[in-house]
C-alpha cells in the first residue's frame, strides 16, 4: 500500500507543487481548503526539560528536537490523511534534490494523531503529527514544505505548513537601535549584525551565502541582504542599509476570548450562541471599534509579536474543546484609503495578506469590517494598510509608528557551495529590539 502511494505521489506532485505555489510564488504556511482553520507548530527541544514552546518552526539537525503541526478541519469527518514533505531552496521554491538525497524513511506518511471536537457548536476534526520520528528523519539543513492531503488524494492538499531544519554552522551577534542612519529616534528601527562562519571556506559570498531578515515573522517584511563590508574569510557585517530599516509600529492589539462568560482586552461584548432562537450559532465576539491613531503617543503593553494561544477556561484539552466564535472587527474611518487596502495583520491568519485576513469599507458604518472564525484562545493584532504598489504593510497611518516598540528579528543565514544543488541554513537568529523606555 505505502508503495503505491509513493509511486502515485511521485506522479503527482509536481503538478500539486505548481497547482498550489507557481513558480513565481515561495511556498508559504496557509490552508489550501476554506474549510481548514488554526494551523499551529510547536518545538519540543531536547534540551528543554520544561517542554516549552517555541514560536518559530526551525528543528536542529541531528537533535532530538521535535516538531509538531495542528489544525481543524471544519464540518468534517474523521478522514485517513497523510503528509507529504518537499524540501525546498532558500527562497521557498521547491529544490531539485531527491527524498534519498535529504531525508531517510519515507517522505509521505499517515498523520499520527485525529479526534473530533467535544461540545462545540462548531463541529471540526482536529489533526496533528510531529516529526522527525521513526517514518521520517532529515539529512540535510534547509527549508521544509510538508502538505497535508487525503489517502487517496494527494493532489489535493489541505494545507501546506513551512518549517526550517537548521545545522548550527554559522555565528551571528548584532543589535536593534533606534538611531537609523534615516533619523533619530522617530518610527524606525535598525537592525545590524555580523556572520561568522569560520568552519567553511567561502570564496564568493555575495553568490555562496544568501542572508534573509524578517521582522515578526511576518512574510510580508522578508528581505536578502548582501554583506556590507567583509572582514578576513569568514566575518561578514550587515549595517548602514535601507534593507535593515523596518517600521517600529506600535504593541500588538488583543484580544481574550478563552470564555463566552468573560473577555477582556479589546472585546466589547460577546453574544453567545447556542441559544433557542439560533441553536446552530456559534459565538459572536464584537471587538472595540477603532479609528486610525497616526499620531498617538506610544504605549507599552506586553504583548506576543503577533502570536496566539488556543485555551478554554472552562474544560481541559483545549484542542478538542476550544470552540470557534465569529469575531468582529472595525477600523472606523470616514472614507476608505483610495491608495491602499486595509488588512487585520496577527499569527492567527500566519501574518499573510489575503483574502481571509483583508478588511471590506462598509459606507453605511464608515468603517472597515472583517468578520474572522476564531477558536477561542488569546489572540494579536493590529489593522495595517498594504499601499498599492507594494508588498509591505505599513502602520504608519493605521496604528502609527514607534521607535520604542519591543519587536522581534529573525536572521536566517544559507550557503550554496559552487556546484550545489540545493542551500543549507546554516542559522537562524533572533533579536529583540527591546529598549528602556
């Protein structure tokens, strides 16, 4: 049976590669179905005796570390999936490289784990698996791309959920400041840092090492850097660019919606579902309307980049009793921006502008609006306007922006030797540009 899905994958899978991630697009963590919410990694360390969890998806090559993806699938029944893993280059375009070339095992594997929601108003199958283990284990550092699809049809994928494996090969040291070479202490922040590799011998850096920086884990901030001075055959200093300089923003937004009997942080009200007159309702969360705040003074509040957390307050096991409510959400402004399109930005959609994270000008409420399904939990975020244009958000004129802003910076540092096929990752770094305020 394995064989013959491995044979039909091999078959297939280009054209599912190209069906959900054209060539001209990087692979990136998002459900391919509309049916398919909360999709979630967690990082088991090996030397982690607290088992805590982790916020980016990198596994260290050679460790015990293990990492472990979730989701829900919506007004479902308990399905056979399996998993497939692609591995891909640096710009999160599939390598050319072969499954015996980077992995041991098998690339496609059954999900380990499915059990069907508890008490909710919304039904849902909730998934997850983890790896490395016994059916799959990796030889090589670098990008990962696994899709989640049926039995008996991979080429039509569920979800697709990106994780790195890194081999620990480079140093990197910098630091955030808020005097940028643009101004003083005003909405920027720059990021500087040194890469130091003194294991390889890199004899052409600008084509063997390509640098990545993005700030919370935003897909929308990513950029490559060339080195700006190089120091000796292994030190190479990032500084002094326009690449290294990102809006400060402001605090991510929240939102605690962990109970239907009590909320807090921007909730309003909370109509709860269930009842005589729509028994088949979930729950509605109506969040605080807000206006653009351009020029409001900044304001710490501790917050998590953008990240969420599924809990209930009433029942354990929050995977299968957490339910999902309707959360409304309200940028009020008198007319739309003309020049740009209004997106709510948060780790619940994965940070990606599309469709199920952009906000609808409503003229009879003079607001934006975007009605989000939600499992209850916590949850950041902040209103942000993509500019026509470009590929970046910006908050400038949603949210205003601040040097003070505590954000969080990750550096990921490849290499390609003359003549390889495929880039390593060499490391991945984070920074904070926490200050005292």
């Amino acid at each position: 049976m394995r064989l013959l899905l491995t044979l039909s994958l091999f078959l297939t899978l280009p054209s599912v590669l190209l069906a959900v991630s054209p060539l001209s697009q990087p692979m990136r963590t998002t459900p391919l179905s509309p049916s398919i919410h909360t999709i979630r990694t967690s990082l088991s360390l090996d030397d982690d005796p607290n088992g805590k969890r982790h916020d980016l998806p990198v596994l260290r090559l050679g460790s015990d570390d293990r990492l472990t993806v979730s989701f829900d699938h919506l007004d479902a029944t308990l399905d056979n999936l399996y998993y497939t893993v692609v591995r891909c280059d640096a710009d999160w375009r599939p390598s050319s490289l072969s499954f015996s070339e980077w992995g041991e095992g098998y690339y496609s594997n059954p999900v380990e784990y499915a059990d069907v929601s508890v008490n909710t108003l919304q039904s849902y199958v909730h998934y997850a698996t983890s790896f490395p283990n016994d059916d799959l284990r990796f030889r090589l550092s670098g990008n990962y791309a696994v899709f989640f699809h049926p039995f008996d049809a991979p080429d039509m994928p569920l979800a697709c959920v990106c994780f790195c494996v890194t081999e620990q090969a480079a140093s990197v040291s910098g630091s955030v400041t808020a005097d940028t070479h643009r101004e003083i202490k005003g909405a920027w922040q720059e990021l500087s840092f040194d890469v130091s590799v003194p294991s390889l011998s890199i004899q052409n850096p600008d084509n063997e090492l390509k640098v990545f920086v993005q700030q919370n884990d935003r897909p929308d901030t990513r950029v490559q850097l060339r080195p700006t001075f190089i120091e000796g055959p292994s030190r190479y200093r990032y500084f002094n660019t326009d690449s290294l300089l990102f809006e400060g923003g402001r605090e991510y937004r929240y939102i605690d919606i962990s109970s239907p009997y009590s909320f807090s942080g921007e909730v309003e009200r909370v109509i709860r579902g269930g009842g005589a007159a729509s028994p088949d309702s979930v729950h509605t969360v109506v969040v605080l309307p807000s206006t653009p705040s351009p020029r409001a003074p900044y304001l710490w509040q501790y917050d998590l980049n953008g990240r969420f957390i599924v809990n209930v307050q009433e029942y354990d096991n929050d995977d299968l009793t957490a339910d999902y409510c309707r959360v409304r959400f309200m940028l009020r402004t008198p007319s739309p921006f003309f020049d740009g399109r209004v997106y709510l930005l948060g780790g619940w959609n994965n940070n990606r502008l599309d469709e199920r994270s952009r906000m609808i000008y409503n003229v009879k409420h003079e607001a934006y609006v975007a009605d989000i399904l939600l499992k209850q939990g916590g949850y950041n975020f902040l209103y942000a306007l993509l500019p026509q244009g470009s590929s970046r958000a910006s908050f400038r004129r949603t949210e205003g922006s601040h040097w003070q802003t505590e954000n969080q910076y990750d550096v990921y540092v490849y290499y390609r030797a003359f003549g390889d096929r495929s880039d390593r990752l060499l490391t991945v770094r984070t920074f904070s540009s926490s200050f005292d305020k």
